[in-house]
C-alpha cells in the first residue's frame, strides 16, 4: 500500500471553467425578492451595486463557464491547493478511516476566499468601477478582497464586525497593508451602522449589520459597488475550482469519498467543495454531503426555511434561505467568518431537498480537535475551518467503532495563525461555549 500523504496538480490540470449546478436542479429555487416591492428581482434591480457580468453568472443556466485568463493567470500564485491524507491523524485515532482533507489556506490571504475576491475584482475592473465595498467577519473575506483590489488598481472598504475587529487585530493589518480602508462594524461611517449605534453602543456587531453598512456605501456612491464573500450564487460558482481539483487528486489517491465535509456560515467553501459532489448526489450517485456550523449560530439545525433578508437593515433582496433571522445578532464566538445568521440559498435549497446534512458544535470541542489535528499533522487551523476537523474526527471514530472503513474528504479552508489568541484562551480554559438563543 502507498504511503503517499500528498496530492498535487500541475498548472496544466487548474481548472479552466466554473462549474454551475442550477441547470441539474430538479426543482426551481424559489425567486429572490425586491425588498421593497417584495416582486421577484430582475437583473436590472442589481445592477447599482454589481457588474452585469456577475448578475448573469447568479441566473445563469450554463453548465460550466469560462475562467477568463487574466483569472487564471492569479489563480496560479497558488492554485492548484494541495489534497493531503491524514495518517498521522488517522493513527492516532486506531481508525480504519481514510481522513484527506483540502487545504485552501496556502493562498496569500491564508484562506479559499481568493477564489471569488480575484473573480470579483476582476469583473468589476472591467466595468470601470472604482472601489468596491464590503463586509468581513473574521477577516478572511476582507483580507481577500482587498488583495484582489490591489492586483487590479482597485480601492477597497471593508465593515469589520466589531468583535472581530477587537479579537483579531492581525487580519485588520494584513487589510491595511494591502490598501483597504476597514472601519469597525456597526460604525459612525453610515446612517445604518448610525442607527444600531444608537440603540447598543455596546454592540459586538454581525454580518448582517456589515452587510447592511457595506451595500448603502455602494448605493450611495456612484464609483463604488458592493462585494459579498458568501451566500450569491456566483460567489459559490467561482469556488467550485475547490471541488473540481479535489476530485482529481482523490482519482491520484485512488479512492472515492464515502463523506464530504466543510464548515458553514454562508455557504462559500462549503460550496466549493461539496457542489461537484452534490451534482453527482442529483444524479443518484455520490457521497454523504455534511455542513458544519458553530452551536452559537446554527442556520441550518435551527433555523428555518423561509424569505429574511441578507442583512439587518433590510436592503438587500428577501431570499428564501435557513435563516435564525436577520435581526439575530450571534455571540462573539472566535469562529467569526461563521456568525451570519442566514445562509447561502443555493444550499439551502438543496439541504431542504436533503440532500446536505448538518451539525452544529460548540467551540470548545472544535478547538479541541483542532489542536489534536496541530499536534498530528502540523497544520494550525482557524477556528472556522476547525469545524470541519471536529466532525471529520467523529466521522472517523463513528468508522472505527463500527468497524468500517470509511473515505472521508473535508475542506481546510484557512489557517489559524491570526487566531493565536483565541488558542492561548483556550489552552487557559477562558474560552466559553455559548448556545443559540432565539430573539423575541
């Protein structure tokens, strides 16, 4: 038996299309809807905050859609990412499991997020925008777009939630570096940042409150568009290239996966990775298909199937998604790139199908088997990415103790060197666990 730990691409094998599960969806998703008139949105209505080329790609019903070269030409600063396979992990756990994993955090913002922030910039470049304006959670997202607004001459705005703001000071400097303008969410910058100010001075802040600050940024300046990092249809399409490689490496491994795995908040590495699969699950075939969310914030487990809006202030479009709604603003779990409350609707729809599984964890046992994962493979994760580990880890128990083999493929989206912290926290025992609490 090899004992090859390692899989890699060459530049020839980067994936050259984008591939778009909407065209093999059994059922239509239901429509999104104008916020105002609540009738189903047209193309025309976004067209003030994005590109048109980004608003076909969120209706499209092409199969599979180019990768323009100039995309291409970024992508390959670090793609293809690598396909590891976790002995060292595996013998520690005596599992029959096969445990590989995906590792998007050799990008050089240290996360998957590239993928669609190169994509963006380069589309809305091309439109003659000037600046693009943003949120971020954690930073990861906000990191990446205001690299890609570097590469392509753009200048960039990020909302950071406050409490990751506070936590990870780190990720706001990598922004700074990179040219962005970051402002701490919810902020004086804006009339909706202005109004949650006003009601919780003290408030620790969420994605839906920097979404709300971020896209009345772009529609009230005419030189500026917005830019999501989760949730829209196109942002997940630019990161099937997650999906597409891990398919080819785990061909060179020889195996095929029994389980997929990715943490969830929005849906954007999550997608990545499991969209390819999820095609082949709408055909009668594939495997298993897990999304993992933090206990503090479980769309998906706790929340329900119904139109909210993206954000607080409710100017983006009513979406039908798993949502805790969009007034819930969650704990300040390190885990920040996960705290939205509702959830890409393309996945929702297909969850609802059942087609997608879900779990939720506490963040205690999450940083727990991220360490375990550090002290065998070596690589220190951030606390989003942990997720996965955590319920790869059980995967391969459950495996051991039936004893089954098991293939098991998750998707380590970032890693945890801005998060160093949150592990001193931890290892002092001050990191609390806290549970989802519906709002009156």
């Amino acid at each position: 038996m090899s004992e090859q730990c390692k899989f890699l691409l060459d530049d020839r094998q980067i994936p050259t299309v984008w591939t778009n599960i909407l065209p093999f969806l059994p059922e239509p998703m239901a429509p999104p809807l104008h916020p105002q008139t609540g009738a189903p949105l047209g193309p025309q209505d976004l067209a003030p905050i994005f590109p048109m080329e980004l608003i076909e790609q969120e209706f499209s019903p092409k199969a599979e859609i180019d990768i323009p070269g100039e995309i291409l030409d970024i992508y390959r600063l670090w793609r293809a990412t690598p396909l590891y396979r976790a002995r060292r992990l595996e013998k520690a756990l005596d599992t029959p499991a096969h445990i590989y994993y995906k590792y998007e955090g050799t990008s050089p913002a240290g996360s998957h997020k590239p993928n669609t922030a190169v994509a963006q910039a380069y589309y809305n470049k091309r439109a003659g925008v000037r600046r693009l304006a943003t949120e971020t959670g954690a930073g990861q997202w906000g990191s990446a777009l205001s690299l890609a607004c570097k590469l392509f001459g753009l200048e960039s705005t990020v909302y950071m939630v406050r409490v990751s703001y506070d936590q990870k000071p780190y990720r706001r400097m990598m922004m700074h570096a990179w040219g962005a303008e970051v402002f701490a969410s919810p902020s004086p910058q804006t009339n909706a940042g202005r109004a949650v100010l006003a009601a919780a001075p003290d408030s620790p802040g969420s994605l839906g409150i920097a979404i709300s600050e971020a896209v009345e940024d772009a529609a009230t300046h005419g030189d500026t568009n917005y830019s999501l990092g989760s949730v829209l249809n196109h942002v997940l399409l630019h990161q099937t290239v997650i999906g597409q490689e891990t398919r080819l490496q785990m061909r060179m491994a020889g195996e095929e996966p029994d389980v997929v795995i990715g943490c969830f908040g929005g849906g954007s590495n999550f997608g990545g990775l499991a969209l390819p699969y999820l095609q082949d699950r709408l055909a009668g075939k594939g495997p298993r298909i897990v999304a993992v969310e933090p206990a503090a914030c479980p769309s998906l487990t706790q929340g329900s199937f119904r139109y909210d809006y993206g954000d607080t202030a409710k100017l983006t479009p009513l979406v039908k998604m798993y949502t805790l709604g969009h007034d819930f603003v969650p704990p300040g779990i390190h885990a920040g790139g996960l705290r939205y409350h509702g959830a890409s609707p393309l996945l929702s729809h297909l969850a609802d199908m059942g087609h997608i599984e879900a779990r939720a964890y506490p963040q205690t046992p999450v940083f727990d088997a991220a360490l375990q994962f550090a002290a065998t493979e070596g690589i220190l994760a951030a606390p989003e990415a942990a997720h996965a580990i955590r319920a790869a880890i059980d995967e391969a128990v459950s495996a051991r103790e039936a004893g089954l083999s098991s293939t098991i493929v998750f998707c380590l989206s970032g890693h945890g060197h801005f998060d160093l912290s949150a592990y001193e926290q931890y290892r002092a025992g001050e990191l609390l666990d806290q549970s989802y609490k519906a709002t009156a």
